[in-house]
C-alpha cells in the first residue's frame, strides 16, 4: 500500500499529469488569445501532452514553445482554413435550422451538413495531433487527419465523448473545472493517439523503405 503514495507510484504519477495538464492548458489558452495562434497552440500542446504520454516529457515550457515556433506557419494556414470552413457550417446550419420544409431537398442538404460537420469535427481532432507528429504538406495533413479519423473509428468516438464532457462540466456542473480544459482533453487524447500514431510511423517507414 505504501507503494502507493511513494514518488514513482501510481497516486502521485496522477497528480503530476493533472499538474501538467492545468499548466500547458494556460500555456495554450494564453498563446490562443491572438486567435490566428490558435492552430501553432494546439499543435504545440499536443507535441507536448504526446511526450508526456509516453513518459517523455522532459523541460515542458521549453518543448511547448519550440513546437510552437517550429509549426508556427503551417499550424496558421491550417487554423485559418479551419476557421473558415467553420464559419460556412456554422452559416449553413443557421440557415437550414430556421428554413425547414417538408420536401426532398432540404432533407438531401441537411443530411449533406451533418455529413459535412462530421468530416470537419474528425479533422479538427486528428489534425493538430498530426501536424505535431509528422511533417507534411497542408493537403496532406487535411486528407490523412480524415482518413485516420475514419479508420479508427472507436478512438474517434472516445476522444468525441471527452470533449463533450469536459464541455458539459465546464458550462453545466462545475465551471472552475475550465482550469483543465484543452490540456486534460489533449492529455486523455494523446493517451489515445499514441497507438494510433505509432501504426501511422510504421506505416510511412514500410511506404519509405519500399519507395527506396
């Protein structure tokens, strides 16, 4: 039992990673606050919480803001398209929730959006993990943050499910839990991804080896 509670043990592995979580959560949330830094953030803190998953954390302010300035450029262009394409859904969904009719076509355009809004919520998060990871075109990161999404469907659903709650807590049961916020989510998530991540390593070194 004593085992327990001593500085390798399980009790106080938890509470390390629940410290660390709340810190990068107020490194991200402060490198956000420009909004067009918000894609550099989080692909910085899921560089970080990547680390911190596979007992690799290391120095974590300094591995945050060299990710950060490392993926700067390609993590903006990918936020911005983001954004946009965010703001069309957000625009479209408007429009068929307050122009419902009974007829084919707007039962065919709003299966389209929800088709749309799934594609778009897996790529918002596979992409930044990804980016993290891996170097890449844009296009490529795009198609590859789907097609994984798509492929590993459970992992899909759980990091889904962790974002919603961490949202329900947030906003209806206990708001200083925003403390955690993006860094438990992107900690739990990483725990997730690595696996996954690992298969997609292998599977580029197989592409590498066989293309040499």
């Amino acid at each position: 039992m004593s085992n327990l509670f001593h500085l390798d043990g399980p009790v106080l592995q938890f509470i390390n990673k629940l410290v660390y979580s709340v810190y990068l959560n107020i490194l991200w949330f402060i490198c956000c606050i420009p909004i067009v830094t918000i894609g550099a953030s989080t692909t910085a803190l899921f560089y970080v919480s990547l680390k911190i998953a596979k007992n690799e954390e290391g120095n974590l302010t300094q591995a945050f803001f060299r990710s950060f300035r490392e993926n700067f450029r390609q993590g903006t262009v990918i936020w911005l398209i983001l954004l946009g394409a965010g703001i069309v859904l957000g625009i479209d969904g408007y429009v068929l929730y307050h122009m419902r009719f009974e007829n084919a076509f707007w039962t065919l355009c709003t299966a389209i959006f929800f088709v749309a809004a799934a594609a778009y919520a897996v790529v918002l998060m596979y992409i930044f993990p990804l980016l993290a990871r891996f170097d890449n075109t844009v296009g490529a990161m795009f198609k590859n943050a789907l097609f994984i999404g798509i492929r590993f469907l459970f992992c899909t659903a759980v990091m889904a499910v962790i974002y919603f709650v961490m949202l329900l807590v947030i906003v209806r049961i206990f708001t200083p839990a925003v403390i955690f916020g993006e860094g438990l989510c992107a900690l739990l998530c990483s725990y997730l991804l690595s696996n996954v991540l690992l298969l997609c390593e292998e599977k580029t070194e197989e592409h590498g080896a066989a293309a040499d």
